[in-house]
C-alpha cells in the first residue's frame, strides 16, 4: 500500500500539469487544426474546402498590412529605441554618479509595466490629442504645427512608438542592467591595466557579452509586438485610419469574435504562428552565428 | 574636473527620463480633477484651477465601479492563489522525483511557453462556449492557472533544496504531501513571491481574456469596464481618466512596498534563465 503510493507520488504531483496541458493545449491546438479546414461560421454546420482558408489567408492584404505594422514597430520601436536606450539606461543606473537616486529611479523607469494597458491607452489617447494633446503642446514650444497623431495613418505607428518606450524601457533596462551584472569584472579590470578607454571597452566586452541578455530581449520584443492589442484598441477602436493601427491579434479577434468566421480566424492564426516560428528560429541562428 | 561633467550629465539625465516617465501619471491624476473645458484648456496646467469630482460621480453613474473593482480582486485573488499552489505542486514533482517519462514531460513544459498564444485564442473559445463558461470566471483563472514559466521558477529554487532535508522528513515518516508543505514551501518562498507577485499583476492588469469572455457589465473587471468608457474618450476625456486613475491605485501601491524587491527580482530572474 505504502510503496504503491510512493510509485504513484510523482504522477500525482504533476497531474495537474499534464491535465491542464491536455485541456488547454492540445485539444484546442487539433479541434483548431480541423477547424482551419473547414468554412466554420458561427456555431452551426461547417463544410470541409481543404486548404482554401490557408491560400486566402496568404493573398489577404489586411492580414499583410498587420505584419508590416508589426514590422515598423519592432524595428523602430523596439530595436532603434527601446534597445538603445535601455542600454544607455542600465549604464546610468549602474554609474557611481547616480548615488541614492538609484533605487527610485529604477522604481520610476519601472511603473509604467505594472500599468494596465487600457490605463496606459487611456493617458496617451490625452497625449496624442491633436488639438491640446500634451505632445502637440510640448512641440508648439519650438513652433512645430499640431501633428495628426492618431488620425493621420502615417503617424500611426510613431504614436504607437512613443508609447511602447515609455511603457516598455524601465523593464527592458531591467533586462540589460541583469545582463551587466553577469559580465566578470575583472574583464574590466584587465582592459583598464591594457589602458582601454571608454568607448573601447563598451564595445569590445559590454556589447559582445550581452549577447545571451540580447537575445532574450529581442525575442520578448518579437512575440509582445506579435501580441499588441489593447493600444490601438483603447487608442483608435482597433485598426485605426486605413488599417494603420491594425494588428495581427486585433484582426484575429475581429475576425473570429466580431464576425465568427471561425474557421478562416483559426487558419490565420496557424500561419501566424508560422511567421513567429520562423522569426525564432533565424533570430537564434543570427546570435548564435554571432557568438562564435 | 572630469568627474563633476559626468556627474552632471548622469544628473540631466534622470532628470529628463524621469520627466518623461512620471508627467504622464501627474496628468491623469490631474486631469481627473478637471472639467473637459479645463482639461482643453492652454496653456496646459496640471494642478487644477477649479478641482471637481464630477468625473467620479459621472464613472459611478455610467459604470458599476466598485462592482468591477470587487469582481477584479476576486479573479485576481483567486487566479493567484491557485497558480502559485498548483505551480508549486507541479515544481516540487519535478524537482523531488526521478519517474519515467520526466524528461520529455519538462521540455513540453518549456515549450508551452514558446507556443504562441494566439493559435489557442479561436478554438479555446469554442470550447469554453461549450463548456457554458461565456460570463463565468473560469477562463481567466484555469487556463493560465499551471504556468510553464511558474513551473520551471520554482521548480529552479527547488532544486537547490539538499536532498537530505527531504530524505530526514521521508525516515521521519512522512508523506510527500507533508514533505512538499514543510520542507519544499518554506524554502522555496521566495520563488512563489515572485509568481505571487507576477501573476497578481498580469491577472489585474489582463484585457484580452476578459473582453472575450465577460459581456455582462455587473461581472466585468476593471480594464475592461474603462474600455467600455472609451467610446466617448473623443468627447470626454476626464471620466476614463478618473477611473484610470482610481485602478493602478492597487498595483502602483504593491509597487511601492513589496514591488521594488519582488517585480524587480522576478522580471530579472526570467530574463537570466531564458
């Protein structure tokens, strides 16, 4: 009795895992498959058509146009500016110079992630205004005309730019300040004996050593531009002027929740899921190609 | 003389970042306090001239905001304490046993943190309309309750544990139930701080879920209440701000006590170990 309850232990613990992943992964994961395949509206009877929904989701240009918003955002938004700046960030959080200022600092560079999107979507939609929007404000002081934020499709995706560095740089400077902390410092020590100044030893051990931290960020970057949806929810309704605040998870939702094409949303979202998948993998060749 | 330039320039800077980061927070705690001619009103003031609360009477009118502020602790709450149990649970299988099959079952573990989540979002919802679950709490608690990214946290710390301290409990006679709540959770707290801690705030702070799944507007949680206010944020900006405002009073709260030890250590332990 006793030894059938010690062989049995490790499965009990566990249970509750593999029930959770049979539940809420795979079965969802083939009924969505099947799904794919057929022409599922609404709740009733749905016809097979194969491959149909996959072909039309390829020449769909909506669907296109949100991987190209996803595109412009994670490459000016996350990379150009997040990056840099959390970089320089961490640099400054770890200078001796900052004193006791750290701590709150770090603090405030931080609120903005435990902020609610809809709240963050609530403040910006008081910054973006055209007419008395703090940001036109602001730039009025140097004489620049009242910009079009949220309604002029071309300032779309900078809007969404100034909001994802506010929200997004405290904790991405997190990231990087924990990558620091594992480059060895006698690296340092070492190059400064060499006589190394500055410049030389930030980018011939800072930048080659964050590599591994790098990757993590970028990666984290890649799937939360993939997942943005309450922005542009609470900031234009959803896709904005001429799609161009539209996004893959809003289209999605759109298309399923909104207007029950079922089987059409379930086939765009495996493709989807191929684009992320695709994206990983040749992120990690680009590092790991990188480090050696 | 080298020093003090540095000096100043790291000074300018946490000065200018921290401009930037905290004046949109003074606006909306400013701009709640304002009547909507204020709030359009140049130039731009943030103290209030003519402070008024009529946002919040105009909120508590339009909306059930204490209803929602209660029906969000209660998901939150209950999201939290069950996926830091459960997680523990799962961790301490891991961590605690050698068993067939342990090896292939972890990986699944870590891939489910790589699925991208919005292949679920479609047929989860069929399912859970079958499940008669429309209007219920239970998709924003059981789906996410046995996180992969929780598992593999603890389940790290709970390596660390000497195995002999489990194996004394064991000759002592003890079941792996007592040995998990004696041994394995006291020494792995700070680990369920940090899921505590993390899944408190995503679970606070979650739209998506909720926007599925509740329509009724008594069960809605806060974010999404806020949302429904969006409609009119064109004509009136203060009535979203003063609920805005009136909801990360919570977590800007936790934030400031227990946040700067556990968000920070838990947003730096999944960037070390991914």
């Amino acid at each position: 009795m006793r030894r059938t309850s010690r062989h049995l232990a490790p499965y009990l613990f566990i249970s509750p895992f593999v029930l959770s992943f049979l539940v809420f992964y795979v079965y969802p994961i083939i009924s969505g498959i099947e799904l794919s395949l057929t022409d599922q509206l609404g709740f009733g009877e749905s016809n097979f058509v194969g491959a149909a929904n996959y072909l039309r989701v390829l020449t769909d240009s909506r669907f296109w146009k949100s991987i190209s918003n996803v595109a412009l955002l994670f490459f000016f938004g996350s990379l150009a500016s997040i990056v840099t700046l959390a970089i320089a960030m961490a640099h400054v959080i770890n200078a001796p110079e900052i004193g006791r200022l750290r701590r709150p600092f770090t603090t405030i560079l931080f609120a903005p992630n435990v902020t609610s999107v809809i709240v963050i979507g609530i403040i910006f939609s008081f910054l973006l205004k055209t007419d008395g929007g703090a940001i036109n404000e602001f730039l009025g002081l140097f004489g620049i005309e009242p910009v079009q934020w949220l309604r002029d499709p071309r300032w779309a995706i900078p809007s969404l730019i100034i909001l994802v560095v506010w929200r997004y740089l405290g904790v991405n400077t997190l990231y990087v300040l924990a990558g620091l902390q594992a480059i060895p410092t006698s690296l340092y020590e070492a190059a400064d004996i060499e006589g190394a100044r500055g410049f030389q030893k930030f980018f011939r051990i800072t930048l080659p050593l964050l590599g591994p931290i790098m990757e993590f960020i970028i990666f984290q970057a890649a799937i939360g531009t993939f997942a943005v949806f309450g922005e542009p929810f609470v900031l234009v309704g959803g896709a904005g002027t001429q799609n161009s605040m539209l996004f893959p998870t809003f289209y999605l939702y759109d298309t399923s929740i909104n207007r029950m094409r079922f089987g059409y949303a379930a086939a765009m979202a495996f493709v989807l899921a191929t684009i992320i998948l695709v994206i990983t993998i040749i992120q990690r060749r680009l590092f790991r190609s990188s480090e050696e | 003389m080298r020093h003090a330039v540095r000096r100043i320039a790291v000074m300018a800077v946490v000065l200018v970042v921290t401009f930037a980061m905290v004046m949109p927070f003074f606006m909306m705690v400013g701009n709640s306090f304002k009547l909507d001619t204020e709030i359009a009103a140049r130039p731009l003031s943030i103290v209030p001239q003519t402070p008024t609360l009529y946002n919040f009477r105009v909120l508590f009118d339009r909306i059930p905001f204490w209803r929602q502020f209660i029906n969000s602790t209660f998901v939150a709450t209950a999201a939290t304490f069950s996926s830091t149990f459960v997680s523990a649970l799962v961790a301490f299988g891991f961590a605690r046993f050698q068993f067939k099959g342990k090896r292939a079952l972890f990986m699944i573990v870590i891939a489910t943190i790589l699925i991208p989540p919005q292949v679920l979002i479609v047929p989860q919802f069929r399912m859970f309309v079958s499940f008669l679950w429309i209007n219920t709490y239970w998709p924003l608690i059981l789906p996410g309750m046995v996180g992969g990214f929780y598992v593999y946290l603890i389940h790290q710390i709970m390596l660390g544990i000497p195995r002999d301290l489990f194996e004394c409990a064991q000759i002592d006679g003890a079941t792996e139930f007592r040995i998990f709540r004696i041994v394995a959770i006291p020494l792995a707290k700070a680990g369920l701080a940090i899921v505590t801690v993390l899944r408190f705030m995503g679970s606070w702070n979650e739209f998506f879920a909720p926007l599925l799944y509740l329509n009724d507007q008594e069960m809605l949680t806060l974010p999404v209440g806020l949302a429904t206010l969006r409609g009119f944020t064109e004509i009136t900006l203060g009535i979203p701000m003063a609920g805005a405002l009136l909801s990360s009073v919570p977590i800007l709260l936790l934030l400031s006590t227990v946040g700067n030890r556990y968000f920070v250590q838990g947003i730096t332990a999944g960037a070390l170990k991914g």
